[in-house]
C-alpha cells in the first residue's frame, strides 16, 4: 500500500516535471484588445503549459474577462471589439483567416459565471456538442453522456434521471452539468469565467475538487474574484490590473511573495 | 382626520375608480353581445351555416362568406408566416447594428400604423391590376399578409430578443453555427410567443373589411370559392353589406353572422392565451 502511495507520489511528480517543460499549450504575444476607442487590454503576453490550471485575477474591468474569451473567439460577436497581436493555441494563431471557428471551438470548451444550462433534459445538454456535429447514433451518445457525467462528478446523482429537465437542478449541479456539457466534446483546453461565483460554498469546493481532477487531462484558465479559489486550485496565477498582466508566475511566489506593489496589495484585500 | 386616514381613503377611491374604468369596458362589450344574441342567436342553425346568400333574408346564408374567411385565413398565413419570421429573425440575430437597422426598424413600426384602406389600395395597384390576380382570394390574402406583416416581424423580433443571451453563448461556445443556435435554441425557446404574434396578427386579418372592398371583394359571391384565383366574400363584408340593406330579415342575418366571426375571433385569441400560458410555464 506504502509503496503504491509512493509510486503515485513519483507519478505526480513526474507528471509536474513534464509538465514543466512540455511546450506552451496557449500563449498570447502583444495583445491589444478594444471596445470601441476603449482599450481593455494593453499589451498582454502569457505562456500556459499544458495540464496547469491559470487563475486570472484581478478587480473588476481590469480585462480579465475580455483575455479569457480571446481564446475561443467569444468576443468576435461584440460588435465594436477589436484585437492586435497574437493568440496562439498548439502553436497555431487561432486568428488566422484560415481557422474555422466553430471547429476551434470544439476544441476549447468553457464555463460561464452563471450556469447556463439549455431549457432541455440533462441527457440532451450533454449531447447537444455532439449532436451539432451530426453525431446521433444512440451507443455513442449514451457512452460519452456516461463519460462525461462522471467526469464532472454528477453522474452519481442524475444516472436516473437523465430524462429530466436540466432546469430542475440546484445551481452546482447545474454548473457541474454545464462542465459536463463541455467535456462531452473533448475538448483540450476548458476556459472558466467564475464558474463558482454564483454557487453556495458546498457546491464551490465540489466545482474546485472537479478543477483539481479535471487537470490531469485538459488545460484550464479560470477567472475568479476568490482570492482563496485562486490559491486552492491553481498552478499559476496572472493578476491583471487596468488591462495589464500586472504580475504572472507561480501561485504560491504570487500569494507569499508578490513582486509588484499592485499585486500585494489586491492579493491583502487593501483594494479592489 | 389624520394623515393615514385621508391617505387610505385616496387609496380606495382610486382602486374603486380603477374598477369602474375596468368595468366601462367589459360592459360596453357585454351589452353589444347580449344585444346581438338577442336578434341572432334565433337564426343560426345548420341551414344558416350551409345556405348561399339570397335576395331572400330568410333563405340566405353564410356558407360562402365563412368559407372565404377560411381560405383567406389559410391564404394569409402561408405567405406571411415565413416572410413575417424570416424578416424578424434577420433583423434581430444577423442584421448589423447602425444606420440601416435603425431605419429599417422605424419603418417597420411606422408600417404597423398604417391605416388598412391604404394597404387595399396599394393591394388594388400591385396584385389586383399589376399582377392581374383580379379581385380573386390570392389578392385579398396577398394585400392581408402585407397588412399583419409588420405585426409578426415586432412579434418574431420581441420573442427572439427574449431568449437570455447566455443560452445563446453556450450554444456558440460548443462550436455550433449561427443557424444551429438559431434553429435548436433559439426559434423552440421563442416559438410560443412568436405563435401568440401570429394568431394575434391572423385574427386581426379576419375582422379586416375595408381594404378588401377596395380591391374588390364582392359582398354576392353565389358560389364557394374552389381555388386561390376565385371570387371571394368573407364575412365581415357579408355583414356589411347586410347591415346597409332595409329589410328587417336582414338585419337579423347580420347578427347571427356577427355571432359566427365573433366565435372565429374568439377561438383564435383563445388559442393565443392558452400557447403564451404553456410557453411560460416551460421556461419557469
């Protein structure tokens, strides 16, 4: 038992040293964001390594909302945003000409603030990224729905009631049903914008212990107003401050020993 | 007195003159339905129904004009049902947002005022003579549909802007197109309020007279229309036309055939509150 404990203790740790040198999983350079004459983001560059969670924190309107949905194209629809620089995902600018964006998108799934699940039964929510994709052989579905419930820790206390609706849920399960909606794609890198903001501190512990599980197989960037959150969940952390990643390294370094003024004093509550 | 009592006493005064203006309403309308129960309620009966309209007030009926409104019901929704949506759907979801949206928008409500004779006159100019339909039920349904138009678009656009952007944005963020959040979100969580717009609008056109006497409907019409290119009647201006006639018997007929466009109206708003009813239910 000691020795298996072991071995997985070794497992974890050369996972983290691989991970600290596989190739950067998404990165920005020079990134300039606009609403209109408003600039949002000035000049931001970040480099994540894949299977690392990236908290982004920061007050209100300092960007780190506009950053997170970069990277799924989210802010194509608003209609007077504009962006300079590059966003690269597997080594590819996913704002070339060339990149479709809804096959992007199956590729980077994401979690919104408020749950946001479809006026559908919870079996239907799961399957709608598959279903838009023409896939609607019965088998499939119903394996990766399986899958996909227990990954994101639901599938315990839904697996009889897959037939009801998804509105019927508490809002952490509905949450937890929304991060199974997007695993249900497969998709490699999943982009959360306060996912546990409107939860009850039950239901948030559960969504954080899910981020923990979830890293082993995707790359997660998570906004969070929880300062806590922050600390608990993630590997890296990126304060932005008045659209400027003020400070970008290492959580514990970032929580015990920020560089910059602006960072500590945000991270010691004396503002924002 | 004190303060609290005057107070209180305002408050009831304006709840019992709330009541009254409710009622004036409910009371005009009551007394004109008693009213024309009264003539006609004697008169309807299954021959009524089935009868061709005659010289003779007591051998004359309905059927023609009951049918008319029949195919100008179907007539019209064909065409604007899909025109209506479509335009409402590009409108609110892919139009882009600026000077051309803005006047689009305020031509589209302006439209909804415009009174319905005029709408008879352009449907006299383009479908009746232009298009040489004639004075058949395709341009009566054609100059309609123009008509409720406007109605649809505001009622397709309201039901669609009430979809939460949220759901929206979940069905873009699993990598579906513009059409599929449209089609599978977006048009089944809006489909009851845009079908309320639609019956509302439809029931409007069956009560419509005067932009169909314009384009020449006729009020003595001795046979039931067979296609979309016949001569047709419908029933408001059976009742018109019975209602300018002297002969007592007449005016009996016009109130019995009150009674039948009444329940025709009445059905189709009934339809409309019971399809907003579910849709509200489903999203709660």
């Amino acid at each position: 038992m000691i020795m298996r404990i072991e071995s997985i203790k070794n497992y974890k740790m050369q996972e983290q040293a691989n991970a600290e040198t596989r190739p950067y999983k998404l990165a920005t350079r020079n990134v300039n964001a606009y609403y209109g004459n408003k600039k949002v983001l000035q000049d931001v560059n970040m480099q994540v390594r894949p299977n690392t969670v990236t908290a982004l924190i920061g007050p209100s309107g300092c960007g780190k909302s506009t950053f997170l949905r970069l990277f799924n194209r989210m802010n194509d629809y608003i209609d007077t945003f504009r962006k300079e620089g590059e966003i690269i995902i597997n080594g590819i600018d996913i704002y070339r000409k060339k990149i479709k964006i809804e096959e992007l998108r199956k590729t980077i799934g994401m979690v919104f603030q408020k749950p946001n699940p479809f006026p559908k039964s919870i079996y239907e929510n799961v399957a709608y990224g598959l279903r838009i994709q023409g896939i609607n052989n019965k088998t499939t579905l119903d394996e990766i729905v399986e899958k996909s419930l227990i990954q994101s820790a639901l599938w315990e206390e839904v697996k009889d009631d897959l037939k009801k609706n998804a509105l019927a849920l508490s809002g952490g399960q509905q949450q937890r049903l929304c991060i199974a909606r997007a695993l249900a794609v497969e998709p490699s890198v999943i982009l959360m914008d306060e996912p546990a903001s409107a939860l009850d501190p039950v239901s948030t512990s559960k969504i954080e212990d899910l981020i923990y599980e979830l890293k082993q197989h995707y790359t997660i960037l998570i906004v969070t107003h929880n300062m806590h959150q922050a600390g608990r969940v993630s590997d890296k952390t990126g304060f932005f401050y008045l659209g400027e990643l003020v400070e970008f390294g290492d959580t514990k370094q970032i929580f015990t020993n920020p560089k910059n003024n602006k960072t500590e004093n945000y991270i010691s509550g004396r503002f924002g | 007195m004190n303060n609290a009592t005057t107070n209180r006493i305002k408050d009831n005064l304006l709840k019992y003159f709330g009541i009254v203006c409710t009622l004036s309403g409910l009371i005009v309308l009551a007394i004109f339905i008693i009213d024309i129960l009264i003539d006609g309620v004697q008169r309807i009966d299954w021959e009524f129904m089935v009868s061709l309209p005659s010289r003779f007030p007591e051998k004359a009926g309905v059927l023609t004009a009951w049918t008319g409104t029949l195919w100008i019901l179907f007539l019209t929704a064909i065409i604007a049902i899909p025109l209506g949506i479509a335009a409402g759907i590009y409108l609110e979801e892919y139009s882009k947002k600026g000077r051309l949206a803005n006047l689009l928008e305020i031509n589209i409500a302006n439209l909804a005022g415009v009174p319905s004779i005029i709408y008879g006159i352009l449907g006299l100019e383009i479908f009746v003579r232009r298009m040489n339909f004639g004075g058949s039920l395709l341009a009566g349904s054609f100059t309609l549909a123009l008509l409720i138009l406007p109605v649809i678009i505001v009622a397709t656009r309201e039901a669609v802007k009430a979809v939460p952007k949220t759901i929206k944005e979940a069905s873009f963020a699993l990598g579906a197109t513009k059409w599929q959040t449209i089609s599978r979100q977006v048009l089944p969580a809006s489909a009851s309020s845009i079908i309320t717009g639609i019956i509302l609008a439809l029931s409007r056109a069956v009560g419509e007279t005067a932009p169909l006497i314009v384009i020449g409907a006729l009020a003595y019409v001795p046979f039931v229309a067979k296609t979309p290119m016949d001569e047709f009647t419908v029933l408001p201006m059976q009742i018109f036309n019975w209602v300018s006639r002297p002969q007592h018997g007449f005016i009996i007929n016009a109130a019995a055939a009150i009674i039948v466009l009444l329940c025709f109206v009445f059905v189709m708003n009934g339809l409309a509150v019971y399809l907003r009813n579910r849709g509200q239910k489903k999203i709660q």
